[in-house]
C-alpha cells in the first residue's frame, strides 16, 4: 500500500452526487481521492452490486417500478431481484422526495463496473487510484443461501486486485467474514469495522488477520472536539502495525486536519473526498 495518508471517497463523492453511482465516483476521483469506496451486497442472481442498504427503497425508485415486491417488513431486499430487474431502477441516493427529479439518471453499478471506471481513468490519467469494497451482513447473505466472499474475490481477482501491496482494501464489520477470506486464499489488505470501543486484546485478536481498523471516528474524537482516552486507538493499533482509516466526515475540513495531522490516523472516509484531500495535504 502507498504510504501517503489516503482519503477515502464515502460511497463516492456522496455530498454531491448520489451514492453509489458512477457519476458519484468519476467526481470523487476528479476531486483527488486516493482511494474510492464502494458497499456491496449481491443480487438474486449472485452478482455483486454497490448499494449501502440490503433494500433497494431508500435510495431507488424500486417501490414506483415494483410495487408488490416487498417483504412483509415493507423492505425491497436486493437480493430478492436480479440484476437485469436492478439496472431498471433509478438511483437518486438519499434525495428528499421533493429533490429526486433534479437528480440527473443515474442507476446501480455491479462492482465490475465500478472497477472498469477507476482503471480506466487510472490508464487515462496515469494514475492508482483504488478502491474500498466493503461485504455488508455477509451473514445475512450467507443465510439466505448467498454466501458474497467468493464472488466479490473472483471480480477483485479478474480485475487484478491480488497481495497486499494491491490498491484494493477489503472492509467488514463482521470479523469472521475476514477470516473466510483469508481461508479462500485472499492475501489482499483486510480491514475489521468498528462502531465500538476495541480493547488490546481486540486488537491483539484483529491483527492476526487484517491491517487495518475502520472506526467510527468517535473512538478517536468525541462530538465536543476532545481526543478520547488521548487518541490512544491510534497508538495501539499502530504498535500492532494496524492502519486506522476512521468513518465518515463531511464538510469538515479542520476536523479531517486535526485526524490526519494531530492523531495521525491512515486515512479516512469523506462523503467530500475535495476538502479531505485539502485537509490532508495542508500541513498546518
Ligand atoms: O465502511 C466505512 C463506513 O462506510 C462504515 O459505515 O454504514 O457508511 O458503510 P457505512
Ligand atoms: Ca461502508
């Protein structure tokens, strides 16, 4: 992996455009992200697609295009359609209903496509810019008879992504999902997510299969501003020879400053990848 701090694209440039769309990343690549995330889950017919939520609702107009298709907890769950029915359905992110017809056409990218994008333009612009995939509930999938490693391995491994000096980071909440990786022979970076405090033996734990920590910036940083336990995350996961790339910022570039240059975090996730690479290129 480079060893410059790298920003990391939230869902893409997901204060400007809808998450998790081309358009979404192709504009947080333009913004000088060194890294691009995109959340996958997969489809009734096993492909892996960039979406945040299981269902398809909140950031799609799949309830207007297939009423009827819900569960009886009201969720539209992508793994329930396949991809042909997906790429019918158009992709607003989190617009307000009264904001979704500004919103220019998007729809929802398979991961293949997503890559095609960034090494395209990584060829057109002499650039390495990488990506972030994240398996979201790979529990859930796996009960639903759909486990998602192996397929998201093979498009990472056609695509190229292989060892770990690859621009590909793998990320889960879920610590045993990185595990079962590994055993399917993935050597890519790993990174275990986490809302919530991690004792050393956590991180003791953590280390034996991934590099990195994803936290939730508020195990580094309380809502006041003040350093928790004096940033002592950091320290620890360092001394384990851990990354730490905390979530998410938005238009807070003093905040992104203090994190990469008073606690000296990796990286981070923006939804504003343009004022993220101001604030850590910014020395003082
Ligand atoms: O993956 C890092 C961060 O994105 C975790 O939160 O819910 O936005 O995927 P979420
Ligand atoms: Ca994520």
């Amino acid at each position: 992996m480079a060893k410059q701090k790298q920003v990391i694209a939230h869902r893409g440039a997901s204060s400007y455009l809808p998450e998790h769309t081309l358009e979404a990343y192709a504009l947080a690549y333009g913004q000088g992200a060194d890294m691009i995330e995109p959340d996958l889950v997969l489809t009734r017919d096993g492909i892996p697609i960039c979406l945040h939520d299981l269902w398809l609702e909140t950031t799609t107009d799949v309830a207007q295009k297939f009423p009827g298709r819900a569960r009886s907890d009201g969720h539209f769950y992508a793994i329930d359609f396949s991809l042909e029915e997906i790429k019918r359905l158009r992709a607003w992110g989190r617009a307000k209903p009264e904001q979704q017809a500004s919103i220019p056409p998007c729809e929802v990218p398979t991961l293949e496509e997503m890559i095609r994008l960034i090494q395209h333009l990584n060829r057109q612009l002499n650039r390495s810019v990488g990506i972030v995939p994240e398996m979201k509930a790979p529990s859930f999938h796996r009960r639903a008879g759909k486990p998602m490693e192996e397929p998201i391995l093979k498009v990472l491994d056609e695509a190229g992504y292989r060892g770990r000096e690859a621009m590909a980071l793998v990320q889960c909440f879920e610590e045993d999902a990185l595990a079962r990786l590994r055993a399917l022979g993935c050597d890519l970076p790993l990174v275990f997510l986490s809302a919530n405090p991690l004792t050393p033996s956590d991180l003791d734990r953590i280390a034996k299969t991934a590099n990195g920590v994803g936290s939730n910036r508020r195990l580094i940083e309380d809502d006041t501003g003040r350093a928790v336990n004096n940033a002592s995350l950091v320290r620890e996961c360092h001394r384990r020879g851990l990354a730490v790339y905390p979530w998410t910022f938005k238009a807070e570039e003093a905040v992104m400053h203090r994190f990469f240059h008073r606690y000296g975090v990796d990286g981070l996730f923006t939804d504003n990848p343009d004022l993220g690479v101001r604030a850590r290129n910014r020395r003082r």
